[in-house]
C-alpha cells in the first residue's frame, strides 16, 4: 500500500491523495463516494467544510515551505 499524501497547496488547499477515509469527531465516515484525491480547506471561508470548494481564491494567502519540527518530548 503507498503511503498516503497532504499536499499544502499556494494559497490553497490541503491536497490528500491515497488510500484514506475522513471522519467527523464522533468518528462517523464522510461517504467520499470512491474519491482517492480531494482538498481540504484550510482558509475557513469553504461553504462545504472540510472539503475546499475554491472559495479562498483572492481571500487567502500563504505560501507554505517545508521545515522540520523540533522532536518530541518524552513523557
């Protein structure tokens, strides 16, 4: 099985790719029809939230460079 991608999109959208199921916080499943690929917003302007519906265009701004984070701490 390949690994499961977020791409953090320009001004965008979180990209996911692969094989995954999305739920809410009672863990009930998204019915995401066979999708492998859809974005999830990020700018919280998306009538369709969490699913991006491209309403950030000219409202959002941010471009995202990858960086390491510190390590974890120990309990």
């Amino acid at each position: 099985m390949s690994k499961t991608k977020l791409i953090i999109n320009n001004n965008g959208s979180i990209k996911i790719e692969g094989d995954f199921e999305i739920m809410d916080c009672d863990g009930k499943v998204y019915g995401l029809e066979g999708r492998k690929a859809l974005g999830l917003c990020r700018c919280g302007l998306s009538s369709n939230k969490p699913f991006c519906d491209g309403s950030h265009r000219n409202n959002f701004e941010h471009e995202p460079k990858a960086f390491d984070l510190p390590p974890m701490k120990t309990k």
